[in-house]
C-alpha cells in the first residue's frame, strides 16, 4: 500500500482561467516605494525576489525536494519543520520565503516574472496567513500561455485576482515544488520570451 503523504492537502478547486488580454507589470515607482517601505499589494513585508539566476533557482529546488523529503520520513515531522527553519535562518535571503514556496518563487523570478507574496498555507496544519499554498504575480501576456501550461503540469491552478495581479496556487505543498520544476525545466522556452521583450538585456544562465 502506497504511504500517504503527512502534508496538509486543502479542500479547493483547482481552476486554472486567465484572460487572453491579460498583460499587467507593476510601475517603476511603484517597486521603488515598495523597496524602500518594504509593502507592496497589501503585503506588509514584501521583500523583491526579481533577478535570480536560473543556476540558484535549481539550487533552491534541490532544497526545498531535500527539506519536504525529510519532514516526510522524520519521526516527528513539526520538529524537523522547526529544525530547518532555524538552518534557513542562516540564509537571509531567502529565509523570509514558507519552506515548500521557496522554490516556486525563486523559479518563476529566473523566468522574468514579479512576485510580490506567497505562503505554504500551512506544510502540516493551519497556522499560516493564507488557507492553502500561494504565489501572487503579475505576467505579461506572452509569459500567460507557458505559464498556464506549468501549472497544469503540476496540478496548480491560475487565476486573476480581483485587484488584477495572478494567484497560483495548489492543494498540497508538494505540488507548488512540482510547478517549480516544471518551470525550471522550461529555462529555454521563457528565457526566449524575455529575450524577445527585451531584447538588448543579458540572457541570464
């Protein structure tokens, strides 16, 4: 018999539904406000995530696979939780970013997109800010498709919030690491994009 998974899986439709004229950045003024009040988009401790290079988002990802791997086999899960977020506390620049949420976000910042929160919505239980996992983004239009089509793989869901900005989204943390890969595996294909966008700007490796 197949050991169910110990993380918390929420009880919400996956629904994935962008609209095809959907192309939304936030203004250069606004990310300067944002960078120095640390508060963007109702997030109160936004920090910017923009500009990681592929080379440390597969770093992260390995981590993170490595973290949940060994929450999941502990023998007592919340203190092995507790365990690595003392040891990410010694890596100040992603240790702001929920265990299991890392990996998307660094991802999708290699790809060229703007996150402005996020949350694990709880690995094991409910004590977090959100009910479920989530990454909140904004996209240019050319980026929607590819997009969508990573979170389908990963059995994520997409959708524009009510304020503009996209919310992605899943049941259990494990699939949030699953989008990260998906995306990861993609470099090439939003890495064109971004090179059609902006096409006198580095081309990250």
């Amino acid at each position: 018999m197949e050991r169910q998974s110990i993380f918390r899986c929420s009880d919400i439709e996956i629904v994935r539904d962008v609209p095809d004229a959907y192309d939304l950045q936030p203004e250069r003024d606004e990310l300067e406000a944002a960078d120095e009040s640390g508060y963007f988009g109702g997030n109160h401790s936004f920090a910017n995530y923009q500009g990681w290079p592929w080379a440390d988002a597969r770093l992260v990802l390995e981590q993170e696979q490595e973290f949940l791997q060994r929450i999941e086999t502990a023998q007592d899960p919340h203190g092995e939780l507790e365990q690595i977020d003392d040891e990410r506390c010694e890596d100040c620049e992603i240790s702001g970013l929920d265990v299991g949420i890392a990996a998307s976000v660094i991802a999708l910042s290699a790809a060229g997109f703007f996150t402005f929160s996020s949350c694990s919505g709880g690995l094991l239980d409910t004590n977090h800010h959100e009910e479920h996992a989530l990454v909140v983004l904004f996209a240019n239009k050319d980026q929607v498709p590819l997009l969508l089509a990573c979170a389908k793989a990963a059995g994520c869901g997409l959708e524009k919030a009510h304020d503009g900005e996209l919310i992605l989204y899943a049941r259990v943390i494990t699939d949030m690491v699953k989008f990260a890969k998906e995306v990861i595996m993609r470099q090439a294909e939003f890495d064109k994009l971004n090179l059609q966008r902006a096409p006198t700007s580095d081309r990250r490796e």
